[in-house]
C-alpha cells in the first residue's frame, strides 16, 4: 500500500524536471476525469497532488479502479489495478469556482480599468487573489490602472491593478490671477500613491477660481495652486471700537485667498453685532474681529412689559446701565423713582423679572 505526493500541480513536471511517464500520466487523467465526475465538476477543478518520483506505476490494461476509501472526504483517492495486486493512496485537490471577472479585451499598463473592461463571471480560484468587488466600478469616485499587459479572457486579479484617483493636468500656461476656465484643465487618471492629499480635490472648486502663481502647461493642479471665490463681508470705511456694524460700513463682496474659518459670509452675521477693535477699510470681517453690541445703553427709554398674554401691561422705564441680549439690567421709573431688575428681549425693550 502506498500513499505518495505533495502539493504541486500534477500537470507540471515532478521534481527534478523528470517526465511523468505514460503509466502515472495515464493514472493521473483517469483520476481527474473519475473524481470530476463523482463530484459534478469540470476536469480543470480537479487537481492531483504529484505523485513522488520513485513510485512505479504498473501498467493496468483493464483500466485503474479509483474509490474515495474515507467516508465524508474527497481530499484522498484509492487508485488500484484489479489485474494485478497494486495499488496507492493519492491526494486531490479540488479547486473551487468564485464569482469572478475577466478581461474582455487585451489591455495595455496605466490604462485605466473601465466597467466595459470587464465582465463579471464564474471562475477557478487562481493562484494569485482574483478581484471580486467591481460591481460599483462605474459609480465610484476612485478607480484601478492596470500595472501589467493582460489578454482578454484572462481573470482580473489584485496583482493587475493599483488604486486610482482623478487628478486635474493643465492644458496650456496660466498666469497668476487668471481664471482656471474649464478648456484649460483635462481630468485624467493617476496611482494613489503617485498623488498626494492637495492634488484630490473636486472639480467644482476650479469652477470660479484663480491661479495663485503662474503655472505652466501639463502641470497637475494641487489645493494651493489656486484661490478659490468665496463671498464675503467686507468694511467699506474704517471702524472704530465699538462701533456698530450695518449696511453703511460693510459690503458683501468676491474674495480669493485662504479664508479664515471664522469669515463672516452673511448679512445676518453682523446683525447686533459692533468691533472690538479698529478694523481698516477693504478688510475681510471675521467673528474674531466682533462682539454682541449693546441692545439697550444706560439713558435710553425702555419699553418695559410686565405680565403675560392678555395681561401684559407696558411702561416706559430709563435705563440706568447698558445692557446686551438676555442680560439683566435695572430700570428706573421717572414718575414713581422706583427701580426694577429686567431682562434685555431687543432693542429698547425690556421684560420684567
């Protein structure tokens, strides 16, 4: 009894590159086709374990009976010859179909791997790790390039392909502050890992932007290329402290440059709002720059409202100190000369405690 082989493909030559002779070739087809039948598989799936060199194969003139001699295995064939008393111990193995892709036409390196590349099928668990996920590949942001030639059928694996982004390379020269229009750019495909964070930004930015130096032709655009347009709230005169913002001494208007993350970008940011320092025209309005301006100031007349629903009653105080949203402030009454705390609700006006 004998149980011979170790792991290589019984289609290749043995070690030591000597050939399979007639007999063990003859045992090793009759196994694959026997084993493929017993397990409803393509003769390619089936693989037998190459048979050790110094075993010597008979020759069977009435065929090799194969068995599986172990219940539940098929990892493990008992081949005989019922004409004379031979027989081997020989190890399969079974090669599984996945859900696959292969090429569907012969591809070139760095192009680009697109869905009509490809074509998703069933194939035999390669060597090498096959690609299973590229159902999205059309809808995806990022891609694949190819790093080899491939031939069409072949199976798409990992080895084939790097990752991929889109990146923006200019067409011609552009000067600094001259418009990045959309002749002026082309889209194309490089490595990740040939690209860097400042060069993978979306093309909506280049929509209204300006170079921020002079670039030249075929150079690939990065983040600090270019000014992005932002709109802005601007001084229109020089401010002084503690001055009140309004539409006299701002403007909204087109900037281009880094923007401070905390820029002003609406009229509805400056509301009640004055500087807390002296701030020069033409300069960009950040909250920084700012601070909630006084509703009410000490002397002015008070709308004070007491009470609730139907029951309010309204009186006309004097504010006896300056007051911002929601502070208390005290109120005196000039009539009666009493004093009341109340809570700052807008501009003159004031609700009872």
């Amino acid at each position: 009894m004998l149980f011979l082989g170790f792991a290589v493909s019984a289609q290749s030559a043995v070690p030591g590159n000597a050939q399979i002779d007639i007999n063990k070739q003859q045992l090793i087809d009759r196994a694959q086709v026997w084993v493929a039948e017993q397990e409803q598989l393509s003769v390619s799936q089936v693989q037998i374990v190459a048979l050790d060199r110094r075993l010597k194969v008979p020759a069977c003139d009435s065929a090799y009976s194969i068995s599986f001699p172990y219940a539940n295995s098929n990892q493990t064939i008992l081949a005989q010859c019922p004409d004379i008393d031979w027989k081997a111990f020989i190890r399969v193995k079974i090669q599984p179909l996945i859900q696959g892709f292969v090429y569907r036409r012969d591809m070139q390196p760095n192009q680009p791997l697109r869905p009509q590349d490809i074509e998703k099928t069933v194939v035999q668990q390669p060597a090498r790790t096959p690609m299973k996920n590229l159902e999205n590949l059309a809808n995806s942001g990022e891609g694949y390039l190819l790093t080899t030639a491939v031939k069409a059928g072949e199976v798409v694996a990992k080895r084939h392909l790097m990752e991929s982004t889109q990146v923006f390379r200019l067409n011609r020269d552009v000067l600094v502050g001259e418009s990045i229009s959309s002749n002026a750019v082309s889209q194309i495909s490089r490595g990740l890992r040939s690209t860097n964070p400042s060069q993978r930004f979306p093309g909506r930015l280049l929509e209204q932007a300006v170079a921020a130096r002079d670039l030249s032709a075929d150079h690939i655009l990065s983040r600090r290329d270019f000014n992005v347009k932002n709109m802005v709230i601007m001084t229109t005169s020089n401010l002084s402290r503690g001055q009140k913002l309004n539409a006299d001494n701002t403007i909204l208007k087109e900037y281009y440059g880094n923007l401070p993350e905390d820029a002003l970008l609406s009229r509805k940011d400056i509301v009640q709002m004055e500087a807390i320092r002296s701030i020069r025209t033409n300069q960009l309005l950040r909250l920084s720059d700012l601070r909630p301006a006084a509703m009410i100031n000490k002397g002015d007349n008070v709308m004070l409202s007491v009470g609730t629903g139907l029951l309010t009653i309204s009186v006309t105080m004097t504010a006896m100190e300056s007051g911002k949203m929601d502070q208390q402030i005290t109120l005196l009454n000039p009539e009666s000369a009493e004093t009341v705390r109340a809570l700052v609700t807008g501009p003159g006006q004031a609700r009872g405690l």
